[in-house]
C-alpha cells in the first residue's frame, strides 16, 4: 500500500523537460557539432554547479548554464559570438517537454503538483510558461531563493518550507540519479524517472520505484 502523498514534486531538467533538445540550435550555429556541444553542455552545467556548491561560489543557475555553454563550445574548437550566446540561452527556456507529462499532470489534478528546480527563476518561469504546464502547477520553487544546489540538504529542507508538509508526505521525481539520492537521504519518497535506462547510483541509497517515464506514477494516488 502507497503512503498518503500530499506533494507531488518534479525536478525540471530531463524529468519534465529534454535538455538535449537544443541539440538542434547548437548544430543550426555549428554544423555536426551540434550533439557533442549539447551534451558537452549539460555535462558542464551539471559539474559547475556541483564545484560551486562545494566551493561555496553559489552563482545563479542561469550564470552556470552560461559558462557550461562557453566551455562545451570551446570544448569543440569553436567560437561563440554574443549573438548565439543569446540565441542558445533563449533555446534553453523552449525545451521540448516529454510527450507524457500534460497526462500525468491532468490525471495528478487536486494534488499539490510542484517544480522544484535548480534553475534560476528567469529560466525556470518563462519554460514552465510555453509549455502550457501553468495550469496544472501549484508552484514552482527555485533553490535561488536558499543559493543552495542540490542535493544539498538545505535545498529539500525548501520544499517542506515552503509546501507546508512533513518529509514522508512528499513523493518527488527526477531522472537524474543524483537528484534521487539526495531527496532519498533528506526523506522523500522517491520515484526515479530512469528514461535512459542507467544503473542505479552506488550511493547506498535505494528509491522507492523506478519508472521509465512519468506514466507509472499515477499508481502513487
């Protein structure tokens, strides 16, 4: 029997939204570099926001995407003019969705339904806005508010915070297995959206289900 959740909470980048669907700017910008720049991208993002937390060089998510960017272009040998720096930034807040999430978010209705991302909220906003996903959420929370990343545990501790609910009231999805472990050791319930079919984290810290999309959560009401 599934626990009473009263949060359904979402990360943003590769649960909701693809973030390699701007492989196909990168390569309007650099042709047949298009998809190592993408992945070279995230890459980056992911590892500078990591450093800067344990650095304590807190900078705001939209800063982070922007010196992954450079890098991943210069990773290519390539040149990246403002004009595309702007362009490819303005890419990143009209990712696709996934084709099951308005499903999911109709089928969750009445529920608290919730973004929490470390996305700054200029980045953050404008993408929930376009993709039509509104009017389905309660709230989206950025961690720019605490400029604390996650995992960090002061990053969960927002969602109670804010939400108004106890730890074992929280069901929170993410595709990154990062993410799942740190809201797994705060005390979420978690459900691990392994669209790319990786192996689970050694970190000792199990989830609570593994779906391959967001379909299989809708056994959780």
């Amino acid at each position: 029997m599934k626990p009473e959740i009263k949060a359904f909470v979402f990360d943003a980048y590769g649960t909701l939204f693809d973030v390699h669907s701007v492989t196909k700017a990168c390569d309007d910008f650099f042709p047949d570099k298009g998809e190592a720049i993408s992945q070279g991208w995230r890459k980056k993002q992911l590892e500078y926001f990591f450093l800067r937390q344990v650095m304590g060089r807190y900078a705001p998510f939209d800063q982070v995407t922007l010196d992954a960017l450079r890098y991943a272009v210069k990773e290519q040998q390539e040149e990246l003019s403002h004009e595309q720096e702007l362009a490819l930034l303005d890419a990143y807040k009209k990712l696709d969705s996934y084709n099951e999430v308005k499903e999911v978010l109709s089928a969750l209705q009445g529920r608290k339904l919730v973004v929490f991302s470390n996305g700054s909220p200029n980045m953050l906003e404008p993408l929930v806005e376009q993709s039509g996903f509104s009017s389905y959420l309660t709230d989206t929370l950025s961690v720019d508010k605490i400029k604390q990343f996650k995992p960090s545990p002061a990053s969960y501790n927002q969602v109670l915070e804010e939400l108004n609910v106890r730890r074992e009231e929280v069901l929170f999805m993410s595709s990154n297995g990062w993410d799942i472990s740190g809201a797994k050791s705060f005390g979420f319930h978690t459900a691990w959206i392994n669209r790319n079919e990786l192996p689970q984290e050694e970190l000792g810290l199990t989830p609570d289900c593994v779906y391959t999309d967001l379909k299989g959560i809708v056994e959780w009401l």
